[in-house]
C-alpha cells in the first residue's frame, strides 16, 4: 500500500509515515 507514495517523484520521511498512517487506519 506505500507504493502510491514511493512512486512520487519526490517524497520525504513525514510524506511516508503520513502514507503509513492512513493505510494503517485504512485497514484497521
């Protein structure tokens, strides 16, 4: 589910977790 976040051109460690949160809720 953080692939849509490593295919930005540019992301940086708060876009990951940012990414990494909401598919955490997503899925819980």
């Amino acid at each position: 589910m953080i692939s849509f976040a490593v295919a930005q051109p540019s992301f940086t460690a708060a876009d990951i977790a940012t990414s990494a949160d909401e598919a955490f809720h997503a899925v819980v």
